[in-house]
C-alpha cells in the first residue's frame, strides 16, 4: 500500500480524500483540527487531530513522525497555514514537490515582489516594514493613500488602507504584531486567476472578477468571485500575465495557483499577490460548476502522480457569493427556499450562535454558487440572492432580549 501525508485543514465533506483516491493503491494518512476528526474517522484509518492547527507545533512533530513511520511517497496540503510546514518536511525527507523557497516566494509577499520586480508585470511601490519610521518615510516619499498588510497572511486579514494621518496614526496606535510591508495603494477593479499547474505544465486557467473587494467583509457586506467569459475584454490580458507570473516564480511541478490583479482606470495591470494554493471561499466549488474540474482532486492526483483530468472546454456562467455575519446572535438560517439560481449552497454557521461580523474574506456565513446565462445575468441574481438572504435571515442584537428580530 503507497501512503500519502495529507494536512487536512478543511472539513471531510469539502475534501473526501478516500473517495479521491478510491481504487488508486494510495492511502491518505490524514492531520486535522480537531473540529473536522470526526468525520475523517467515519472513513479513514489514520487520522490525527490537534488544538490551535494553525500554530501548534506538535503538527510538525507528529507529521514527521508518521511520514517516516509510514514511509510516505508524498505529502499534500490546500490550505494556506499549511504550505510552509508542508514544504519543509518534504524537503527534509527529500520527498517530491514544493520545497521551502519555493513556498517562501508564494507565501511571503515581499519575496514574492522580490522575484517579480522588473519583470513584465507591473508592481506596486512596496517595502518590508521594518519599524514605524518605514511607514513614515515611505508616506513621505510616496504620498497616501498606502496599504499596510502581513506579508504571510491570507483573505486580507490584517490588511489596513492608510488614507489620511488620521488612518495612520489609527495604524500606529495597533498595529499588525508580526512581520508586515507597505506598498503604494492601487485603485482598480480587482481580478483573481485561478489555475492547475501539472507536470511543470499549466494544464487549466480560469480568469473571475471581484464583485464588491476583498475587504466587503470589513462592513459585513458581501463578496463574490464571477468567472469571466473567453470573450470579455480583460480575459485574455489577465491570463497571460499570469503565465508570466507563474514563469517568473519558483513555481512548483505540481500545484493549484490563486493570482491577484488589478486593471486601473488608465488601463494598467497591477500584480496583487498569488498563492500555490486553490483559492479560498466558494472559488474551487465555482469551477466546479462553471468548468466541470474539482480543482483540489486534480491537484491531489498530480502530487500522486496519477493521471489529471482536463477541465471541460466550455464555460457555464457561474459565481461564489460569499455572505459574512452580522454582529449580533443568529435566530434563524435559512437551509433551503433560495432562489432558482442558486445551484449549491454551503452553510458555516448555526441558530443560537453569536457572531462579531466578518473575520476575512474567505470565511462566510452563507456561501452560495449562483448560475445565470451570461456574466451581466449572474450579477443581477446575485442581487436576488443577497436580498432573499436579507429577508429570511434572522438576527438578536448582542444583548437583546431571545425572540427579538
């Protein structure tokens, strides 16, 4: 029997790793958080589950100890805590796959810039934060607005637009306690591109637009990942800079990508980020629906060294509406009664629990993959979407009385 090492920070209905590999003569050997052990242990024989997963140590220690104990061919890892941890114990092994500066240069967005900067991809002006005086002098040099944010981190969490002294002087008062870098702030409409490297090859590529941003979230408002038609405009300009992205990177043999870009008003492209990593929120459940491909079982197969299969040629219309909490208590959510459009609908949440709004951009109370017959259509069905989830959801201010709306 071959074995796999799998980090597993995602539940077992999102990522059934035994059905995937079903009949393949590989077994996933499986480290979780200890929220999603259960129901691996209905499928899988070896699974291991631990508190705080993001930063409890004793993951790598417990991974090392099972890839030698099981003599583990690969390892696999979607999520983003996982992508460092993952390529550090394959290259101490010497096992196959993303090794620890590759994974550096899609972690850490200074490195990141470093390797793009002077390449055919435009950048923002950008530094490593060093202390509170680089912030000042990169204010005196390139003017506000500015953008600070964690260099590791992902779903915008931490990010903060300086727009004024007022901002800056909110920054400084709290700022992010790691490591973090300032850069020039690009107005634009945001894209993602999100694709499947094989083999060395890039064997898929689909390009969406942001509706609402990234930072919705911040005002409890929505956001929404819609996948762009071959026709439209941008299309062809977005994947081919984000070949060239991928080209200028250390980028992995086998690997699932998310690259951020904005268009400007004058027209320019501006690189954001990318990760070696499946996009989070409703993105890999989106192209499922929109092109036919599970983007994280074909990734799993190409770690594996089993057979990928292409996505299909055609494109159904399709977006992943992310909906964050309120604040307040949840009373009721509503699991059905959604509008025709809606073709999935994936729930994180419970009547009885409190909520203190939206945390970052990939966590959401209510995800839903909205179908419509062109790109214009999906947008106004999200708009029907959002207002049915207004309406029928219902929430307690924190401290009211049970039974108020």
């Amino acid at each position: 029997m071959r074995r796999i090492l799998v980090f597993a920070k995602t539940p077992y209905q999102k990522t059934p790793y035994d059905r995937w590999l079903e009949g393949t003569g590989i077994e996933p050997v499986v480290l979780t958080t200890d929220g999603y052990a259960e129901e691996y242990r209905r499928h899988l024989r070896h699974v291991h589950a631990f508190a705080d997963y993001d930063t409890n140590q004793l993951v790598e220690k417990a991974a090392l100890r099972l890839a030698r104990e099981f003599g583990v061919e690969a390892v696999f890892a979607r999520a983003e805590a996982d992508v460092l941890r993952a390529a550090r114990l394959r290259e101490l092994l010497g096992l196959p796959g993303q090794w620890t500066a590759s994974a550096l240069a899609f972690r850490d967005k200074v490195v990141m810039k470093d390797h793009l900067a002077g390449g055919p991809v435009g950048l923002p002006e950008y530094r490593q934060v060093e202390s509170a005086y680089t912030v000042l002098e990169f204010v005196e040099q390139h003017g506000y607005p500015v953008v600070v944010k964690p260099v590791s981190e992902s779903g915008s969490l931490g990010a903060a637009v300086i727009r004024d002294e007022t901002d800056l002087d909110a920054y400084l008062a709290a700022p992010w306690p790691g490591t973090s870098m300032v850069e020039s702030f690009v107005e634009g409409q945001m894209y993602h591109i999100d694709g499947l490297v094989a083999g060395g090859e890039v064997v898929f590529v689909q390009p969406f637009r942001y509706v609402n941003d990234c930072l919705s979230f911040r005002s409890n408002d929505w956001v929404a990942s819609l996948t762009l038609e071959p026709g439209n405009p941008v299309y062809d300009r977005l994947v081919e800079a984000t070949l060239a992205v991928v080209d200028r990177l250390p980028t992995p043999e086998n690997t699932a990508f998310h690259c951020e870009l904005w268009i400007t008003p004058d027209d320019r492209l501006v690189f954001c980020e990318i990760a070696s990593r499946t996009g989070g929120g409703m993105i890999a459940t989106t192209l499922n629906h929109a092109r036919g491909i599970d983007i994280d079982r074909e990734w799993l197969y190409a770690e594996c060294g089993l057979a990928v299969t292409p996505a299909a040629a055609g494109l159904r219309p399709f977006a992943g509406m992310c909906i964050p909490p309120l604040n307040g208590v949840l009373e009721y959510l509503p699991e059905d009664g959604e509008p025709d459009c809606v073709h999935e609908r994936v729930l994180h949440g419970a009547s009885g629990q409190t909520f203190h709004g939206g945390v970052k951009s990939g966590l959401f109370l209510a995800g839903y993959a909205v179908a419509g017959s062109s790109e214009e259509d999906v947008v106004t069905n999200m708009a029907r979407v959002h207002t049915w989830f207004a309406e029928t959801a219902k929430w307690r201010p924190l401290g009211s009385e049970e039974g108020a709306r």
